[in-house]
C-alpha cells in the first residue's frame, strides 16, 4: 500500500520539466524584437520617403486661355501633385488661402505669374509651391515672382516651434495618467481633475515657451493654450479610460498606439496634406495630429481649418470619459459583497 500510494504517474510534473533552453528562448525573443523594429523602421522612416505633393488644392486667377496654359504647364511640370480651381479675383485667392481651402495658389497675367504661398500652413508645402512656379515660369519664358501671404514670425522663420509639438503632445498625454494615479487619492473627482488641471498647465507651459522663449507665435497665446490644453486631455483622458476598463494592458496598447501610430503620422511639422494621403487622414484621426492641426489653425490662421481638428479631439475626451465610467462601475460590481442566500 505505502508503494501504491508513493507510485508516481507517467507524465507528472512534465510541465514544470519541460522548459525551454535557452538558445530557443534567445532566438525567439532576438526574432520578435527584430520584427518590432523593423515595423518601427517602417512607420517612423517611411511617411518621410513617401511624403510630398499629392493632390493639394491650388488656385488659380487669370483669362481663361492664361489659366488654360498655365494649368497645362503645371500638371506637365509636377503630374499628381497639384489640383487646380478657379477664382475670378486674386483677392478671393487670398481669402481661400488664409481660410485654408487652398494651399496657395497663382495669378496669371501678361506680366508673368505671381506665385501666393503660405509659409504658415507648412514650409515644405510653400517651398515645393514656388520651386514648381518657377519650373513652370521657364516653360513658359515669363517671370515668377513669390509673395507669403500667411507668413511665419521673422524668429521663427521655419516653424521649427510648431512643428516639434509631436513629442510634447504625447508625453504630456501619458506621464499625467501614470503619475497622478500613484500620488493622487484613490477618488475619481481629484484623478479627473489632476488630469484637466495638468491640460491646462501644460497649454499654458507650451504656448509660453512658444511665444516669449521661441518667438513662435505674436499674437494667438490664448488661442494656442486652449489647443494644447484641448490635445493633451485628448490624449490623457482615453489612457486613463482604457487603464480603468482594461487594466495595465489597456494603457500599454493605447500609449504604444499613440506614440508609435500617432506620433509619427500626425504631419506636425509639414502638416497631413504632405504625407501620403492615406497616412495623413489616419494621423489626423488620432490626437497628435488632430491637436497639431488645432495649434497651426489657432496660431496662424485665427482657427480657420481646425473645426475637424477641434471636434475630433472632444469626441476623444468623450470617449475616455465614458471608458472610465464603464471601468469604474465595473470594479465597483466586482467589490459589491454577495447577497447571502436565504
């Protein structure tokens, strides 16, 4: 009996014997790492390669044979990067440039071609514009000449300020959900609170450092403080929600998704329109690139083109409400004491 009750049954304790060796442990996790970066590579690198004109909205003032042969030209000199409309006066042209429905645009007369940019909207964008005119104004043998109708600050004359926001607009989003929860009460009303009160902090931190320390900006400081502030409570409050609802795992994926997706695809510095399209659009879904937008809008061109912007980044913010709402009532089910029966 005392043998019987010793006897040990083949197969036993196998799981904890059979472990992998370590080479295999070594290859698997060299192999996943590789693929990890090659796909960081790819989403980091290739919006850049890829980028350029596609498709932007130009327009163009002029008598009809004028326009006729200058758009001939144009789409001879850069096929597929520009679509062409018709204004009936350069002032028009003007209005539709500063409100953001063209990115430039032409005046075609018997004195040449006045080349309409907006430095603001994205110098890659203006640069790739008057480089193209001036290609055009050879074929044609007429004289150029370029004008920026929504220039930079003279401090500022690259934009550098505005488009190094990315990065900012992502920290700002994540290290407030992670900190406030260690240091803050274990009460939903001071979290959610820390959380807006650091958005607003961090606009206004930003816009100041934009304005008085880059000379980025003149004269929107309020403007740009609400967008920033806008953007990262857009960014805050949705891993905040999918820590609540969904554990560690939840705020993992949404931080890796928006700065490894987010980051890189939110065009801030050259803005959506130069990446290739289909990257651009989804950039703007999410909050960088949406809050990127906002800012250029707000601080350039007194809002104008950020209505998209604006209102994608408070679904955004309602959206992490909501999640947080739905994790919330899910931990308090979950420490509700069962009901004894009888």
């Amino acid at each position: 009996m005392a043998d019987a009750a010793t006897t040990t049954v083949p197969g036993a304790g196998d799981s904890t014997a059979r472990k992998h060796h370590p080479a295999l442990t070594l290859v698997g996790m060299t192999c996943g790492l590789g693929v990890i970066l090659v796909l960081m590579l790819v989403v980091f690198i290739m919006p850049s390669l890829k980028s350029g004109p596609h498709d932007l909205q130009v327009g163009v003032v002029g008598t009809s044979s004028a326009a006729d042969q200058f758009e001939t030209s144009l789409a001879a000199a850069a096929p597929d990067a520009y679509t062409s409309q018709r204004f009936s006066s350069e002032q028009e042209l003007r209005d539709a440039i500063r409100d953001r429905d063209v990115i430039g645009g032409f005046v075609v007369d018997e004195s040449g071609v006045r080349t309409l940019v907006a430095g603001a909207g994205s110098t890659a964008i203006s640069g790739s514009l008057a480089g193209t005119a001036q290609a055009v104004g050879g074929a044609l043998g007429v004289e150029v000449t370029v004008e920026d109708v929504v220039p930079l600050p003279d401090s500022d004359p690259t934009g550098v300020g505005i488009g190094g926001l990315a990065f900012p607009l992502v920290f700002g989003g994540i290290v407030p959900v992670v900190a406030f929860r260690k240091i803050l009460p274990h009460s939903v009303g001071w979290y959610l609170t820390g959380l807006l009160v650091f958005a607003a902090a961090g606009g206004i931190v930003v816009s100041s450092v934009l304005t008085f320390a880059f000379g980025s900006i003149e004269s929107a400081f309020w403007p740009v403080v609400g967008s920033m502030a806008l953007g990262i409570a857009a960014l805050a409050l949705p891993l905040a929600g999918l820590q609540k609802a969904f554990g560690a795992k939840g705020f993992t994926l949404g931080a890796m998704a928006m700065m490894f997706l987010g980051n890189p695809l939110a065009g801030i510095s050259t803005t959506s329109a130069w990446l290739p399209s289909g990257l651009g659009t989804f950039g703007q879904i999410l909050p960088p690139g949406a809050a990127g937008t906002l800012v250029r809008s707000a601080a350039y061109f007194d809002g104008a083109g950020g209505f998209v912007a604006f209102w994608t980044l408070v679904a955004w913010i309602v959206v992490g409400l909501l999640l947080y709402a739905v994790g919330t009532r899910g931990a308090a089910g979950e420490e509700m004491p069962e009901r004894p029966s009888g």
